[in-house]
C-alpha cells in the first residue's frame, strides 16, 4: 500500500539537496512520472531503491521511512 507519508519525506529529502524530480529520476533510471507518484503517495516506493534515494539525498535510509 503506498504511503504517503513516505512520499512527503522524499519530496523534502530532495528539495533539501535542491534536485528537481526529473533529476533524481534520471539518476535512479526512472520515468519522472513515477517518481512524481511516489512523491504523491500514489504509488508504492520500491524498498529496494530506498537506499539509492537515501544516497543520492544524503540521508540515511531510515530517516525516510515514515515514523
């Protein structure tokens, strides 16, 4: 079930980093589509790429994870 919370600590993840979605998309090999979605909590955030977003936003992966 997608999150939307989760969605919500992506979106601020990588604003702080100041990467626009068509960024973080091109440098997971994504569509921005589907990024945007996750960003929305439209769609579930593959766990198996948390640890590329976390990496590319300079956290770790657990501070993305919803509380």
């Amino acid at each position: 079930m997608p999150d939307r919370k989760l969605g919500q600590n992506l979106k601020s993840a990588r604003e702080k980093v100041g990467l626009t979605q068509q960024q973080v998309a091109d440098k997971t090999g994504i569509h921005v589509n589907y990024y945007a979605r996750m960003e929305q909590g439209r769609v579930e955030v593959p766990l198996r790429r948390l640890n590329a977003y976390a990496k590319l936003f300079k956290v770790k992966a657990k501070d993305l994870l919803p509380n």
